[in-house]
C-alpha cells in the first residue's frame, strides 16, 4: 500500500483536516455515556429537573456534535478516496497505454482491464473506509479503555486482558486473507479473458455450434472465481465471529465483576451503566477495525497488482544515435529480431526511398507483419537496426516517431463514435481533409449516404469489411503522413475497389512513402519494390516482371491467385 502514497501526496491537507473533524466529533461521542454515568450517580439523586434537563441538553449538544462532525468528516473522506482513485486510474491507463507489446503481453489484456477496474475500486473502497473508521475506530477504542480506567481501574483490566487475544487472531486472519484475494484477482483475470473472447467471437461460436462447450468454460472460470472468492470471504468472514466470542466473554466478566463490586460498594450502578456503554462501544470498535483488515486485504493485494504496471521500467528507451548520410527514407540494416528464443526475421537489409512503394508478401508466419512492428519500433530489434531519415528509430522519441505514420493493421479497431470521429481520432482535421481522405479510400459513396455524423457500433459491427477497412484507410491518410503503413488492409476489399485505391493514392498522396503487407499479389504488383519473404528471409526482390521470371514462390502465388498471365490494373 505505501507504493499508492504518492497519490494521496495532494490531499494530505484536507486529509488532516478531515482526520481532525473525526477526532473531535469522536471524542464529542465518548463523552455521552460519561454523561449519562454523572446523571445517574450525581444528578438525579438530587431530584432537580432544571439539573436534569441541563445534563440532558448536554447529552445532546455532544451527540449533535458527534453527527456534524461524522457527516463532515465522512464526505472529506469520500471526496479524498474518490479523488485518489481517479489519479490512480489516470495514471495506471497512461502507463498501459505506454507500455511495449512486449509488456503488454506479459500482463495480458485482461489482465490489464482487471487491474484498471476491480483493483482500483478494491484501493477506492479501503481508501474511503481508512478514512472512515481508521480515525474513529481506534479512538473509540482507546478512548473507551481510558475512561473506563479512569472510572474504574480494577474492572477495565478485565477487557484489557482480552486485548492480546484479539489481536493475535485479527492479525491471524489477514495474514491468510491477503494471499488469498490475490489468487482471486488472478482467477478473475482469467474470467475476464474469457468472456472478452466469448463476446468477440460470439459469431464463430454460433456458427460452429460450440455454445454448448463455450457455456461449459464459462462456468468452469466462473465457479473457479467463486469458489476462491468464497474461501476466501469465510476465512476472512470468520474473523468477526471469533473476536464476538472473545468480547462477549470480556463483557459477561465485567458484568459479573461489576455487580461483585457494586454489592461490595466498590462502585456505583451509574459506572456499571456509563461501563457497559463503553464496553459495548470497545466491542463495535474493533469489530469495525475487523471490517477495516478485511477491506485491507483486499486492498493490499489489489495495490500489490497496479504497482507492479506503474512500475514497469520504461522498455523502449530513447538512445542518442548519430544520424546516417543514407538516400533512402527507410534502411533495415542486418535486423534479426524474435518475440521468444527463435528469431522470426534474420538478417534484413533493404532500404525504401522517399515516395516510393514498397510491397511485402509470403506465407502466413513469413515475418511480414514482424517488419511492420520493427519499423514503427513496437519492438526493438536484437540484431541491427532500422533508419528513418538517417536516423535509428531508437533515438526517436514516441511522439516523434508516431507522427510519421499513418498506419491500418490487421483487424484494426472502429470505436463506438460518430464516422468524422473515427476518421479525426482527435487530431486537428478539417472536414474538408476528411473528405478527400475520404473519397481516396473509396468510401464516399456510402460515407456520404449516411454522413459523418453517423454512429459506428463497437469494433464496426453495423459496417461490413469493406466498409471498415476503408474508413481505416480514410482514418491513415487523413492526417497526412509521411510513411502509410499497411498491414493486409485491403482484404475486404474486391480486386476493382482495390485498384482504384492504389491509383487514387498515387495521385492524390504522390509523395508518401508506402509499406504494403499483403496476402494478395494485386495488392503489391504494381510497387517500386517487392520483397518475397519466407521464415523469416527475404527470398526474392525485385518488381512484379522481375520476380515473375527470378522467384519460383512469387511466380506460384501470382499464378494460383489471377490465374497464369493475367494481369489486373
């Protein structure tokens, strides 16, 4: 939990005043029944109603002090707690944001989502209550004994012989409680991944009839989540029962030891009834402290999870490169590279001038989408290095880098907003940018029939495709790049819509340099430069005619594709 003090840094202040506010309206509260004892004792013998009446007012002044204050108080902490998680929450999305596809990996998504969500609120929920009952808590506690020993030394040993073996079982309990909840974040990160697939993929489970076998997984996580967080919530439960038993035999004893002494005239009835108020206050006390150690738990484990994403150290540093006299705009220079202990690209070198086209294509698992994600330094290579403008990628920084590219991946996303917005992404575009973005992609037509303020469902699902590989395409140039980047982005695409796009980029965007990943040899024949890439190896380079004559592979995607001979402009 100390890793989350910084958080709290800002509100320090108000937190001390809050913490004042409760300990003067908790202190107002303990004098109630101290109150009541000199009435019964002191007053009421004297059998004066004014004197009566005045005691009374008083009772009340302390018990309207003791709400004024609670309320007052409570939304001090409520604000606090509030406040904090949010900074908390900010933070924790940037730094996922920032986070390398390495890490992000690491973590996993759902993960990721678990921590950003459950784990914030379990920090939100001890926050609100620290402030809460952390305060009044243990000063009702303490304050109660004092009294007590004030009023009547020999009786209130007989709690504070009860004090070791409450603590010893409190401190039992969340010390097996903590390791517990954490195995209940972890299964619930599962459950989560589980039904983020479910939901994605809700139509290829329906079409392949596997409802059945998915709803059996689902339960499977979904009684592995409950059955964790039961365990868990009974061992943390029991603590409650366990220190009732402890007090309710602390108060039997005073009980029994205060009509000894009263009969003895050792004390007064008033003492034994300001003492059972307190004992009573004693018992709520720490019950509530039980609650607080149980939110703690929780909290720890939670805290433990979001400190280990905030201080994830930076994995994609920025190193002082001197910049290369090269002609071309992009140089891979000797690159290997592999996301586990297998390279998936070896030894590449090639270079891409400015405003040319460069096509890549090969079998599934080749490495061409690996170049995509070396060049726009998702990852960084193990071997040689990579150049735009002369410079290593290494020693751009992100912001820099990232305004470069206008890039459309495989199985990009459309967000839940309007068409303008999807395309704008909240840069500074005119809608007149938007449009000619717009028509080169090839979707004027249906972009126009239902207009740029139209809603786009999650992920695109009111679209088809074609429709949203073209909104994507409109998305990467309207921003105008100096390297558009894509990745299999023209799949949906029928061969006519794809050739008119290729022409219409060429005129309207001449000078960007372009990077094609494609499974479809139409998509790349008409590039400066194509690359024929096979585990991991450039297996042939040239343009379309070269390569139709030099590489065996190239020649029997082109043949089995358009059929031997033909060509499609």
């Amino acid at each position: 939990m100390k890793k989350l003090f910084p958080f709290l840094r800002p509100y320090l202040g108000r937190m001390t005043l809050g913490f004042a506010i409760k300990v003067a309206g908790t202190i107002a509260e303990l004098l109630i029944p101290w109150a009541l004892s000199v009435m019964v004792d002191d007053v009421i013998p004297r059998q004066s109603v004014r004197d009566v009446l005045l005691w009374g007012i008083v009772m009340l002044l302390f018990a309207a002090a003791a709400l004024v204050c609670n309320i007052a108080a409570n939304r001090m902490a409520s604000l606090v707690a509030r406040n904090t998680t949010e900074r908390i929450r900010l933070q924790l999305y940037s730094r996922i944001s920032f986070l390398s596809l390495r890490q992000q990996s690491a973590f996993t998504l759902p993960s990721l989502i678990s921590r950003a969500t459950s784990d914030t609120y379990n920090v939100h929920q001890f926050l609100g209550m620290m402030q809460r009952l952390g305060v009044r808590q243990p000063i009702m506690l303490v304050g109660g004994l004092a009294v007590t020993f004030l009023m009547d030394a020999k009786l209130s040993l007989v709690m504070v012989a009860l004090l070791p073996f409450m603590v010893f079982f409190v401190l039992l309990f969340c010390t097996k409680g903590v390791p517990m909840y954490t195995r209940v974040q972890e299964a619930l990160d599962r459950f989560i991944r589980l039904v983020r697939e479910d939901t994605t993929g809700i139509r290829v489970i329906k079409a392949l009839s596997k409802t059945e076998e998915e709803r059996r997984k689902f339960q499977k996580i979904n009684r592995e989540v409950v059955d964790r967080d039961f365990k868990a919530g009974l061992v943390m439960g029991a603590m409650r029962p366990v220190v009732g038993i402890v007090l309710n035999i602390g108060v039997v004893l005073v009980v029994y030891v205060g009509a000894v002494r009263v009969n003895r005239g050792q004390t007064s009835p008033g003492v034994i009834m300001a003492f059972l108020s307190y004992v009573s206050i004693i018992l709520n006390s720490i019950l509530f402290l039980s609650r607080l150690f149980i939110s703690y738990s929780k909290a720890s484990a939670s805290a433990g999870r979001i400190a280990e994403v905030l201080e994830q150290p930076e994995d994609l540093l920025i190193e002082q490169k001197d910049r290369r006299d090269f002609s071309a705009q992009i140089v891979f220079d000797q690159v290997s590279f592999g996301y586990g202990p297998e390279e998936c690209v070896r030894n590449l070198s090639f270079d891409v001038p400015r405003g040319t086209t460069l096509g890549i294509i090969g079998a599934t698992g080749s490495g061409k989408t690996t170049v995509i994600n070396l060049l726009m330094r998702y990852y960084d290579p193990q071997a040689g290095a990579v150049f735009i403008d002369g410079l290593d990628v290494r020693a751009y920084s992100s912001a820099q880098l990232m305004t470069k590219f206008g890039a459309v991946f495989q199985n990009d996303v459309i967000f839940h907003d309007t068409i303008r917005e999807n395309i704008r992404f909240g840069r500074n575009i005119s809608d007149g940018e938007i449009w000619k973005a717009v028509r080169c992609a090839q979707a004027e037509d249906f972009v126009r029939a239902r207009g740029l303020e139209d809603m786009c469902a999650i992920r695109g699902m009111n679209l088809s495709g074609g429709q949203k590989q073209r909104i994507l395409i409109a998305r990467a140039l309207a921003g105008k790049p100096e390297i558009l980047v894509f990745d299999d982005a023209s799949s949906a695409l029928d061969y006519e819509t794809d050739a008119r796009l290729r022409a219409a980029i060429r005129e309207n965007y001449g000078s960007i340099t372009t990077v094609i990943v494609a499974q479809r040899v139409s998509s790349i024949m008409y590039a400066d430069r194509i690359l024929v890439m096979d585990e991991g190896q450039i297996i042939g380079d040239g343009k379309h005619a070269d390569l139709m004559q030099n590489c065996a592979v190239y020649r029997e995607i082109s043949d089995t594709q358009m059929g031997r001979g033909e060509v499609i402009g």
